[in-house]
C-alpha cells in the first residue's frame, strides 16, 4: 500500500465509459487483491460512496469486480477498515 500519498486508477466499462478512481487502500485476503476505491471527483469528503473492488486478471488484462458473496465483502471491508486506522495512528 502506498504510504506517501494517493493513488488513482481509470477504469472502463463495458460501455466504453471512463472513470478515474482514487485508491483509498489496497489489501490482500485469501491469496486475492481487494480495492477501497471512491470516484476521484468527489465534491467533498461527506459525498464519498467508497466501493470495494476485487482485483483479478482475465485474459492477461487486469479487471476490478464487485464482490458478490457477503461474508467475502464483510470480510474484506473489516481488513481495509483496520488498515486505514493503522495508517490514521502512524
């Protein structure tokens, strides 16, 4: 994870649609890659929907995917949350 500053990423949808997202945290849980992302345009910090986002590879490009199964997401939202307050205490 990126310890010094913010990161974006620009994504594409199936419709072709681009979007910049700023990585809020990047983790790893049962040998996968998990994204904190919110839409880099945000107006301000109240207006923040933050998504998580598995992070995979299909075809050798690499995919973010919406995480389906609500235990995998708890899971998963519970290890960024711990790790930004960690970054919060350093």
């Amino acid at each position: 994870m990126d310890q010094y500053g913010s990161d974006f990423i620009t994504i594409v949808d199936d419709d072709g649609k681009e979007y910049e997202l700023e990585v809020l945290a990047t983790v790893e849980y049962n040998g996968e890659s998990y994204m904190a992302v919110i839409p880099a345009d945000a107006e301000s910090q109240l207006d923040l929907e933050v998504s998580i986002l598995k992070s995979s590879e299909e075809d050798g490009e690499p995919m973010l995917n919406a995480i389906e199964d609500e235990e995998e997401l708890k899971a998963v939202y519970d290890l960024i949350m711990d790790s930004l307050y960690e970054e919060d205490n350093e």
